[in-house]
C-alpha cells in the first residue's frame, strides 16, 4: 500500500510538471463518495494573492501524488473546472462533518478528514473522525480523534456517512498504525468474501 495522506494535508499543495515546473496549487479535492476514489482537485494560482484558477485537475491528469506534491506529465493535464467538479455530485461527496453510522445503526462519530491512498491509486481508504462515546469510551470533554477504515459499502448524504459495522473493529489513533489496521480490514473482508 502507498502513503496515506489526509484530504485537508493535500490543499496548497504544489501541482508540478514532470519538466519541474510549478503550475498551481491544490484548493479542494473532489472526490466521488460512492466509488471511493478521488476525482480530481480544484486549482489556485502560485502566491498568496493569486485566486482560483478556471481549470482543474482530473485524476485520469495525476502521475503521482505524494506528501510534498501533485505530479502531472505537463500542463495538457489541466481541464475545464466543470470537468472535474459537477455540482450534483460535489453535493453529493460532501462528508466533512457528517456524523458517521454503521450499517448496524449505532452512531460513532462525526468526520474530521478524508485519507486517500497516495501514488497513482487516489482511492479513498477511511476517514478521521471525532469519535463517539459508542466508538471509544472515555471522557465527553476530551473529543477524541481516531482513524476508521472506508469499507467497501459506503452511503452518503451529505449529512450521514454509513460504514460496515465491522469497519470499527480496525480503530487506529495515528495514521502509521492506520495504513496496517486498513491491511487488515481488507484482508479480513477478503477473507470473509470467500
């Protein structure tokens, strides 16, 4: 498995050629919640005053994305922002701060940030949440903040955020330890497909 990366870590990241030239940076990744796979990043200009730019990056434009930048082979990758962004479905992507269920019904938390698979994979793999008291148990006063698996069987409406039941069971509070708890929920999954 690549890198994980946070959705939130990627804005103002860098978009660089391959030629090593800095063309923009990332404003918003936009990704598709049914197929749990980023679809491209909104765009701004290089600067601290420049605004949005009026092109986007597909993910079909992405060589690779890393922690310190998004690579394209040149700036032929750019497209039209309406190619990357169709409003129905930015709508329907919108996760941050929607409270999280599982299939099962019990309410766990609320989303803090999106985690992608870094590379050339952009797939969506879980999410950091502020979990509930049904999640971890401890103090109300002290939100506490844990990374849960994506799970194949996603449902979002911009308000819930449905998870498979089991998906909980491979809680981690860092996002090293993330990346093997994830290993472990698809292998499980695998396992259980069977």
């Amino acid at each position: 498995m690549n890198e994980l990366l946070a959705a939130r870590s990627l804005t103002t990241l860098p978009v660089v050629t391959l030629g090593g030239d800095a063309v923009a940076q990332v404003k918003d990744t936009v990704f598709d919640a049914a197929a749990g796979r980023i679809t491209g990043f909104t765009l701004s200009g290089r600067g601290l005053l420049s605004g949005p730019l009026k092109q986007s990056l597909p993910w079909s434009g992405v060589y690779a994305l890393g922690p310190h930048a998004v690579m394209i082979r040149d700036t032929l990758a750019l497209q039209d922002t309406s190619v990357v962004v169709a409003r129905r479905e930015a709508q329907q992507g919108r996760v941050l701060h929607a409270k999280v269920l599982t299939d099962e019904g019990a309410e766990v938390g609320t989303v803090l940030d999106v985690i992608v698979e870094g590379g050339a994979v952009g797939r969506v793999v879980g999410f950091r949440i502020a979990a509930g008291k049904a999640l971890v148990q401890g103090s109300r006063r002290r939100r506490h903040r844990v990374y849960v698996p994506r799970g194949e069987t996603l449902a979002v409406s911009g308000r819930a955020l449905v998870i498979p039941a089991d998906a909980t069971r491979y809680v981690a509070d860092d996002l090293p330890t993330f990346a093997a708890r994830v290993g472990a929920f698809r292998a499980g999954r695998e396992g259980t497909a069977s």
